[in-house]
C-alpha cells in the first residue's frame, strides 16, 4: 500500500506544473482572443474605407484641397490602420507562438507522468533520468512561453501610443 502512494504522488508532481501551464495557457488564449477580433475588426474599418475612397473618388466628392474634408480623415485613418495592423500582427504571431509553447509544455509533462509510470512497472534504470529529462524538457518549454509572453507585452502599448499620438496631430 506503501508503495503505490509512493507511485501516485510521484505520477503526480508533474500535475503542479500542468495546472500552471493550463492557467497561464488560459489567459493567453483570452488575449489572443481579444487580439483576433480587434485585427478582424480593423481589416473590416480598412476594407470599409477604401470602399468609401473608391466610391467618393469615382463620384469626385472629394476636394484634396479641403484640408478638413471627410476624405481627407479617412486618408488619414487608412494611413494609421496601414502601420498598426503590421504590429498587430506581429503580435498576433508571437501569442500564437507562446500559446503553442505552452501545450507542447503540457504535452511533455503529461508524458513525463507516463515515463514515471513506467519505471515504476519496469524498473529499467534508464526510464527514470528519461522521466526527469522530460519533465525539465517541459519546465524549459514553459520558460520559453512566458519569455515569448513578456516579449510580446512589452511591445503591446505601441499601437495605442502610435494611434492616440497620430490622432492629437491631427488635431493640431
């Protein structure tokens, strides 16, 4: 009976980890989430404005002299979205990279807990040092997400700088 309590909390120790890795995998997916639909609906404003310049082109509404004209403002927000939307998508790129980190994470510390498993039913000598390379293996990945996290943060206030900056020149 010993023995296999013994077994169960080693099978176990990995889940310590898995659970941290599905929190923190969580609130990556939400703002990844957020970032979707905030690049989906940008695309849909750029698509929308060179419609309406197309339209107010082919029907010469607009005066280019007009330095307050509404074809002038939608320039103006087709220039912001033209430079925004690259960042974005970098960013976008660098969650779905730490998204994935993170389950190859979970994948690896799941698997450790098989190879425990496993050196306790076969007792070969090379399964354990295999079992605790896997779990270091998934520790690292996980490393790496919340590295590809921290990076991707610290680039995310570019794109409201840039936008709210952008907008109070225009202003002047």
């Amino acid at each position: 009976m010993n023995n296999i309590q013994n077994v169960i909390s080693l099978i176990l120790a990995p889940v310590v980890m898995i659970s941290s890795c599905t929190l923190f995998m969580n609130g990556l997916l939400q703002r990844y989430d957020s970032l979707s639909a905030r690049l989906r609906a940008l695309h849909i404003e750029h698509m929308e404005l060179l419609r309406s310049l197309q339209q107010e082109h082919a029907a010469n509404q607009c005066d280019p002299r007009e330095t307050g004209s509404l074809c002038n403002l939608s320039k103006e927000r087709l220039v912001e979205l033209e430079s925004e939307m690259p960042h974005l998508l970098k960013r976008h790129r660098l969650q779905w990279n730490a998204i994935l980190a993170a389950e190859i994470s979970i994948g690896l510390l799941v698997f450790s807990m098989f190879e425990i498993g496993f050196h306790v039913i076969s007792h070969m000598p090379w399964v354990e040092p295999a079992a605790l390379f896997t779990l270091l293996m998934g520790a690292l990945v996980f490393l790496t997400c919340i590295m590809i996290t921290a990076v991707e943060f610290a680039t995310s206030p570019k794109a409201v700088t840039f936008e709210v900056k952008h907008g109070l020149e225009l202003g002047r």
